[in-house]
C-alpha cells in the first residue's frame, strides 16, 4: 500500500497551512480518503495531483523541425514492418526508422518528445484500449488513429501435441511457456488473461523466460524449445504453427497534435489506406483493417497551425 499522509504532514509536504488543506479537498480535488474522522492522503496521488497542474510544463527533449525523418517507438508489428519498408522504397527523401520500446515504452517515448508516433496496444482493466493509459503516461492526450485489429492468443507447436485449449493449461507440469516482456503490450493481455483465470505467473514453467519480438516467440516454439506463447495469429500462420484465439485488440499509433500534419507524419499515415497494407494483411492472416486509418481521437483531425 502507498505511503499515507496525515493533514499536518501534507501541509508540510505542500508548503501550505494546514488549514488550506481542506478547501484544496474541497475545491481542487487534492487526492484524500477519510478514515474514521480523518483525512489521510495517499503521497503519490498528490504527487501526480500537483505534477498535473503545472504550467509550462517543462519538455525533456525537443524534436527538431521535421527534416525528412519519422521517428516511432513502441510496439512491433509484422504489418507494421511492412508498412516501414514500403514508406522507405517509396519516398526518396524521407526515411521512417522505429525503436522497439514496447507499447509503454512508445508511450514514453512521446511524452519525452522522442518521437513523432508510438504505436501501442495496452489494454486496460475494463478492456479498453490505450485510453486510459494515456492521462497517466502523457502531458496532454495525443491524436490516436488506428493502425489495425490483430488477433491476439496464444502460439502452440504444430499439431498441438500437448492438447493446450486454454490460458489456464499453461499450469500443467509437463508444459512449458516463452512470454514477451514487461511494458509490451502482449505482456499486459498474457497477464490480464491470466489474472482472469486465476492464475499467478509464478505457477507457470517458462513464465520469466521473455523475448523482445512475436516472431521471437513463434520461432522459440517451432524450434520446440517451448511449448506455447502468447502472440499474434500472423506468426503462427507464416511459422505453420498452431494458435488458439483469446481477443481481437486494438492497435493504435499516438501522434502529438503539434507535429500530426508534418509532411512525414503525413505520408506515412496514406499508407494505411493503400493496397501494400490491403494485401500484406490478407496474406499473413489475423487482421481486420476495418478500423485502419479511422482518426480515433479527436473525432476529426486536429486543426492545422
């Protein structure tokens, strides 16, 4: 449990006399809980309490002005790939370079003003997507368009030789497991999947045994030095590997509002309505480009400067 504060303490803390402590509850939502008559009040919501009401929030890195070079961290993506290699044949004068960071790792990433897009597909404890992590992750919440649907599951041998139905076989004693690593957004589905068939990690052979990559994990399994895998459909279809379907999600790309309309931004984004993504997608299998290109939030692109 987080650290609690007493009211005298939290003036303290803000530099304030205790008896303004209560019109700040009141008024300005300081974060408190009342706990037989008293007010306590949890440190690091106060923390993030008074982080978001700073002005001219001060940026740890500046992007320069766009100069021919779109930078996107976060989640990988076979499709994604694709589109990279096709933005970087077509236009001469642009290149388009990603940093695999993990869907959280991307957010960050924007925040700090380290890239131009981070691609991610957090899902949140009411199986919401990316939202609502964006008000803790980010200064200011970012344009969000769809890059894809995938289908997400979990990635077994050939045949299915240890007959795995469900996340909660994943226990057995004779099967074991290779899992994607914390901050990636396969990591966050694998243990919302598990937390929802009561299982804990620890109970589950090959659970800290983590890989960067899907295709990584599909080739751990056709290697047969794992068993199963959380992963997308796409690698199991192009591996030849089995694959058991747990959800449909949604993988988006988070553009800063102040940089949506450069030139790069721009043309890499005319790409998701093209025919190389169209084709690309049948083939592999295990997408739905039904929601592709679709301007999430806002409901219209951001104004132009």
């Amino acid at each position: 449990m987080e650290e609690m504060y007493s009211t005298r303490e939290i003036a303290k803390f803000l530099n304030i006399n205790e008896k303004m402590v209560y019109p700040l509850i009141s008024e300005k939502g300081l974060p408190a809980s009342k706990v037989t008559g008293k007010w306590l009040f949890p440190i690091n919501l106060v923390r993030q309490w008074v982080e978001a009401g700073t002005e001219n929030f001060p940026q740890t890195a500046k992007l320069p002005p766009y100069h021919g070079l779109v930078l996107i961290a976060g989640s990988n993506d076979l499709l994604l790939d694709k589109i990279f290699l096709t933005f970087n044949i077509k236009h001469e004068k642009h290149m388009a370079l990603f940093g695999m960071a993990g869907s959280l790792g991307g957010l960050k990433a924007l925040k700090q003003n380290l890239c131009h897009i981070a691609s991610s597909h957090l899902i949140g404890d009411n199986d919401a997507y990316n939202f609502p992590f964006l008000k803790d992750e980010l200064n200011q919440i970012p344009a969000v368009v769809n890059f894809c649907l995938r289908e997400q599951g979990l990635i077994v041998q050939k045949g299915n030789p240890k007959t795995i139905l469900a996340v909660k076989d994943l226990g057995r004693p004779d099967i074991r497991i290779v899992n994607r690593q914390l901050g990636t957004g396969t990591r966050k589905l694998f243990d919302h999947l598990l937390k929802a068939a009561e299982m804990e990690g620890e109970d589950i052979e090959g659970y800290e045994s983590t890989l960067s990559k899907h295709m990584d994990v599909g080739l751990e399994i056709l290697n047969q030095r794992a068993d199963a895998g959380p992963g997308i459909r796409p690698v199991a279809n192009i591996l030849r590997l089995d694959f058991i379907p747990a959800c449909w999600e949604k993988f988006d790309l988070l553009i800063n509002k102040d940089r949506f309309f450069d030139q790069g931004i721009q043309l890499f984004l005319s790409l998701l309505k093209g025919k190389v993504i169209q084709e690309t997608a049948e083939a592999y299998g295990g997408y739905d480009l039904s929601m592709t290109g679709k301007m999430i939030y806002p409901a219209s692109a951001p104004e132009k400067d």
